[in-house]
C-alpha cells in the first residue's frame, strides 16, 4: 500500500513539474514574440549604421543592408559562408561591403568589414570582432586608434605587393609598439580580399539576393 | 519591530559580512570575466540583481506548493527563464550592453549565487523578505563588480567609466575620466591574472577592516582573550 502511495507522490510531482514546464515556456515564448520585431528592428539599425560607415553617403540608391550574397571562398579568411552587401545607383554597382576575417592574427580571428568601390578603391575598414591583446593589439578598433584609417582611399590592386606590407616588412603601413603581428595579418588579408573583389566583381554583383542564413 | 531589524541584518549580511563576492567566493566565473571596466561590471551586475529578485520573489511565492524531491529542477527552472526574459529584454533595448556583455549573460543561469539564495533562503522566507534578501545581495554582489572594474580599468588603461554610453546613452560618452594617458596602464590588470589580482587585493582589504574592527572591543577586555585567538 505504501508503495501505491509512493507512486502517487512521484506521479503528482512529475504532473507538477511538466506543469510548471508548460508555464515557462508559455512565459518565455509570449516574451520572445512581444521583442521580436523589436530585436529585428535593432539589429537592422545597427547593421545599417555600419554599414554607414563603409559606403560614401548618398553614392548609392538602393538598400545594401537587404541587397546581400552569402560566399564561401578561402580569399575570405574562412571557408564559412560570408555576407557581402552591395550598393548600387540604378542598378549599376558602385562599392560592396565586404564581411571577412584573418586567422593569421596573434590570438584568435580577426573578424572585419571592408568598405571597397567597384574599382577597387578602400573606403573603409572596421574591424567587428578580435581577441587581440588589450592595450598592444587592440589599437584596430576604431574607437582606440585611426590606424584603420591608414587603408581609406588607397587602392591595393595597383599597388605593388611589397608597398602593402607593415613598415617592419618594407612597407608602408604603420605596426604598433609591441604588435606587429596584429596589423600584419590585418594588411595581408586586406590585400587577398581587395584582389579577390577585383578578380570576382562582375560575378558579384551579378548574383542573385542569397536567402538569409 | 523585529522584521525591520532583520531587514537591516540582510542588508548587512548581503553588502558585507555575508558578501557573495568577498566572502562566499559565489559566481567567480563572470566576476573575474566581466570586471575589467567599471561600466561592464555594473551592467552584469544589474542584470544578475534583476534575475536574483525575480528569482528569489517566485520561489519564495511557490514555496508551500514546491515538493522537496523535484525543488531544485524548480529552481532552475524558474531562473532560466527569468535570465532569457532578460536577454531577450536586453537584446530588444540594449543591443550595445547585450554584445558586451556576450555570454556571460546567459550564463548567470549558472551563477551559484542565485541557486544558492533560492535554497538557503527565498525557499524559507515570506515574498518580502525574499526581496529584501534578492537587493543586498544582489547589491553585495554589484558593489564588488564595480569596485573590481573601475580598479582594474584605472591601473590598466588609465581611465574611470569609460564606455558608459553603453548603459546610459549618447550623454554618457563624456563620463570617462582619462586619470593618465593609456600608455601608461598596467596591462597586467585587464587581463585574466589581474583579475585575480585585483580580487585578492580586495578581500585582504575587507579582512583587514574586520579584524581591526574585532580587535578594537578586545583590547577593553582581558589579555588572555587576546591570547586565546593567535594571530593567524
């Protein structure tokens, strides 16, 4: 007898705990629907501020944030699927945002978004994400250092691959005191990813909206 | 009469003799993680006291319908969902905050300290009391995270309250106090081995406080008591 009671204990405490189950996820669940579109919003504002910073204000008429292709090439520093965003004026292509990174760094990926136009000039460089060391290698954020700055307006394919290089290889970007393995990486993979856009462009542009991930 | 002086006696357990960061060492992992600037602490902090309230205030208003076998499955339950409600709030509101503070915000559901309060105390406790417990030691817990940022963001890179924006908008952006030129920073603080650092720094401080404020009433009482407690 006492066993049927046992029983009826662990059978009452299952029902209870199933019960309060159903309760967070009914809670969890209403809570994500009622922030969802705000998320979405959000990221989208903040996807755009970005993407901001790495095209020329007003050079284009489309919406690059929405006008995207997903590329897994190993120019891109990963064979992960990459987004790249594209502006346009009336359908002829004026500058691509490049998303890619450097595993060639000093601790970790070096993840990045490179602003280029469509004859190859750099806009901009902004680096999303790194491991680099605080304080030695961390002078790649823009909000730390204008070294970022140092690529805008220059053009790697018509410059000679021994000019793109950091001062201490023989070239003429600046390394920082204490790293050098940072911007090198930096540089190199710059250089691979403005070579590739080169080589690839008219593919690019000419590629149907990838569906998102 | 005696509820408000225990009252007083939580907030005194929870900001200093009981301290869940000085004291019980509880939630080491994002203390030591998140503490190298004043701003990310005081956001992980704040995000951990919201979950300690809403955690201890629902198992405190379960707790004569919460059986002794399935209790804990209960609390981790309960806190799981109340951390994703925050993320999910945070990343809606405070998307900059919501990508520094990264992983270590889900990751409170694994902070001790909110397990730990739910069982010790929440579990025993009326829904006030239960609050009142969630505050100090939510609090105890905030003010350790600060201290340990803003200690370890002034020797490593020279500045106070840098990033503020991040928690209180554009306004913010001009809180940093820039004490010395970054060059100069200590980089050992900002990393991991300066965290621990920094903590051992502080609770040799507050151990030092207490004995000074033990041995104060005993130097009116008789030596021998002295003797009895060697120093250690």
């Amino acid at each position: 007898m006492s066993q049927s009671i046992l029983r009826s204990t662990e059978t009452r405490n299952g029902l209870l705990l199933g019960a309060a189950v159903c309760i967070a996820l009914l809670v969890v669940s209403g809570v994500f629907f009622l922030t969802r579109n705000q998320i979405l919003d959000t990221q989208s504002t903040q996807l755009k501020s970005h993407l901001s910073q790495l095209l020329v204000k007003d050079s284009f008429n489309n919406e690059p944030s929405t006008d995207t292709v997903l590329i897994s090439n190993t120019a891109l520093g990963t064979n992960e699927p990459m987004r790249i965003y594209r502006a346009r004026i009336n359908d002829q292509p004026v500058a691509a945002v490049i998303t890619a990174m450097t595993p060639a760094a000093y601790n970790g990926p070096i993840s990045y978004l490179l602003g280029v136009s469509y004859s190859g000039d750099i806009i901009a460089l902004r680096v999303t994400n790194h491991t680099e060391t605080p304080g030695l290698g961390d002078d790649i954020e823009i909000r730390r250092s204008d070294w970022v700055r140092s690529f805008e307006q220059l053009n790697p394919t018509a410059m000679s691959e021994s000019a793109w290089q950091v001062k201490k290889d023989g070239g003429q970007f600046d390394q920082f005191t204490g790293a050098t393995i940072t911007p090198r990486a930096l540089v190199r993979s710059v250089h691979q990813v403005a070579h590739w856009f080169a080589r690839n462009r008219d593919t690019l542009f000419s590629q149907n909206v990838s569906e998102s991930e | 009469m005696s509820k408000e002086l225990s009252t007083l006696q939580l907030a005194k357990d929870g900001l200093w003799t009981e301290n869940p960061g000085l004291v019980k060492l509880l939630g080491l992992c994002p203390l030591l993680a998140i503490s190298n600037t004043a701003i990310n602490g005081l956001s992980l902090g704040i995000a951990t006291l919201m979950t300690l309230v809403v955690s201890n205030t629902l198992v405190s208003a379960c707790r004569s319908g919460i059986p002794k076998p399935i209790r804990i499955p209960l609390y981790v339950l309960i806190i799981a969902s109340t951390v994703t409600v925050i993320e999910l709030l945070m990343q809606a509101w405070l998307p900059q905050l919501f990508l520094t503070l990264g992983i270590f915000l889900p990751l409170i559901v694994t902070n001790c300290l909110i397990l730990g309060r739910a069982e010790a105390f929440a579990v025993r406790h009326t829904i006030k009391m239960a609050i009142a417990d969630a505050l100090a030691m939510g609090m105890g817990f905030l003010v350790v995270l600060v201290l340990l940022g803003a200690l370890r963001e002034l020797i490593g890179q020279g500045t106070v309250l840098a990033d503020a924006h991040f928690l209180f908008g554009e306004a913010a952006r001009h809180w940093t106090l820039q004490v010395f030129s970054q060059q100069h920073g200590l980089l050992l603080a900002l990393l991991p081995p300066g965290a621990f650092i920094g903590l051992g720094l502080l609770l040799a401080f507050k151990n030092n406080i207490d004995r000074l404020q033990q041995q104060e009433p005993k130097s009116n009482t008789a030596p021998i008591t002295t003797n009895a407690q060697p120093d250690r």
